[in-house]
C-alpha cells in the first residue's frame, strides 16, 4: 500500500472521461504501444502513449471511452508527446486492462 494522502491531495488529481478518436501504432516506443487521440469535449483533444497493444487492437480502443489523468506534465516518448495518462490495472497476466464507466458518460466529465 502506498503512502496514506489527504482528499485535498486526491483533488489535485484531474481524472476525466474521454473518448478515444484515433488509434496508431507506436512503432518508435521501446515497448509495444499505441498512440492514442483522446475527445475531451469542451477541454479539447490530448494525445496519449499506451502500452496495451496485448489485450486491445485498434478497432477495439476507438470510439472507447476511457479514464483519464489530463494534469499530468506532458511527456517525451520517443517522438511523441505525450499530454496526460489512460488508466488502467495489470491483469494476473500483467497485461493492462482499462478503466471505464458502465455509462456512456459526457466526455470532460471529471471523477470527484
């Protein structure tokens, strides 16, 4: 278990849903991934680099809505910058499944 933090400090976390829109191979990424084009709504589109190629092609994941951290300093990946971070948990298999509603919800709604 990590270290106990205070609701002030969950705040700072920006968790939102969005919709994936567009799917493309990473093929510069040290490990398989995917670079992802996410609709946030009335906040815009980010990009995303995902390691989940394993459980999930790209018919798949578009048109998927997903969790998202959208506050997180965006990231160098090889050629890609990456603006904020799907969220997912590893499997029995270490495989990442990802988060999401059991709704369709509004994209840029934010967890609280």
């Amino acid at each position: 278990m990590k270290e106990e933090i205070t609701y002030e400090d969950f705040l700072k976390v920006d968790i939102r849903m969005g919709t994936i829109i567009e799917v493309n191979d990473f093929p510069k990424a040290r490990k398989p991934a995917y670079q992802l084009k996410i609709d946030f709504g009335a906040l815009g589109i980010k990009k995303s680099s995902a390691q989940i190629t394993d459980l999930y092609t790209k018919q798949d994941l578009l048109n998927k809505q997903v969790l998202v951290i959208i506050n997180f300093k965006p990231r160098q990946i090889a050629n890609f910058m990456s603006e904020c971070l799907v969220i997912g948990v590893y499997n029995t298999t270490g495989n990442v499944v990802l988060l999401q509603a059991s709704k369709e919800i509004k994209n840029g709604t934010q967890v609280n």
